[in-house]
C-alpha cells in the first residue's frame, strides 16, 4: 500500500463507501492514517504526524477534529501532545459538544484532566445548555465531576 502524503487537504485521500459510482468524499487535512494512530493510541505513529507538519486542528470525513477520536478513546498521553502541538482545547463538533463533554461521558478521568491543563473551557454549554460538569453528574462520572468542580 503506497504511503499518503501527511498534509492532504480537500479532494486527498478518498473515504471507503458510498459504492461503486458514488463520488469518493475526501478528507480533510491530516488523513486517515493521523486518525487511524489517533484511535489505536499509536503514540509514535501519531507524533510522527504531527512532526511532519500534521494539522492539529484537523477534521474526519465527519467534521469531528481528531481531538474528539482521542477523548473519546481515552488517549490522554495524545490530548497532550496534540494541545501542544496547537489543538484548539474548546472547539465545537457539529452537534456542539466539546472534547471534554465527551471525555467526561466516556468517564476518562485523565483526559479531562489534560483538557483542563491545556486549557479547556468547562463553562462551555452544549445546545441542552449542560456543561461538562452537568454531563458528568448525570452520567455518574464522580471523579470527572471532582476535576471539573475544582
């Protein structure tokens, strides 16, 4: 398999589906290989990508940033980096949930903490106007409620 260019933009590598004829939808910045090392928790694969000049603001086939693949996932050691490498720590996906929203509904208590650290808003409402404080007391994440409280 021929290796991707790691700085793809629109109309790079196409996204698997659709069928035969459908138009191939393209991702956006970073490609699927960033998101790939981003979901598996590939550490050095992942720095690999943002060395070589990766977007850490960028977007899957879906317009969530990669942010959200590693909240979700539990990556805190690449919510770091990735905030290091200029990650916006409060961006908005399309339904208006933030990283750490969705970090604290998975109940990954050691990414919330990096968000915070790098510098994450937690006053930030969602469209049900809940922060990720209210999430976690009504998902019972106890200890991400405790770091939010602070």
């Amino acid at each position: 398999m021929a290796k991707r260019k790691l700085d793809e933009v629109e109309g790079g590598p196409a996204v698997k589906g659709g069928g035969p004829g459908a138009p191939a939808k393209a991702l956006k910045k970073g490609g699927a290989d960033f998101f790939d090392a981003a979901e598996w928790g590939k550490a050095e694969k992942f720095q690999e990508f943002l060395d070589q000049g990766v977007d850490p603001n960028s977007v899957d086939e879906d317009d969530d940033p990669v942010l959200f693949t590693l909240c979700m996932k539990g990556h805190a050691g690449l919510v770091e980096r990735l905030l290091a490498s200029g990650a916006e720590p409060s961006r908005l996906n399309d339904v208006g949930f933030t990283g750490l929203m969705i970090a604290t509904r998975q109940g990954h208590a050691s990414v919330v903490k990096a968000l915070l650290a790098g510098g994450a808003d937690p006053s930030v409402k969602n469209p049900q106007g809940e922060t990720a404080l209210d999430i976690a007391h009504k998902e019972g994440k106890g200890e991400c409620a405790a770091l939010l409280a602070c």
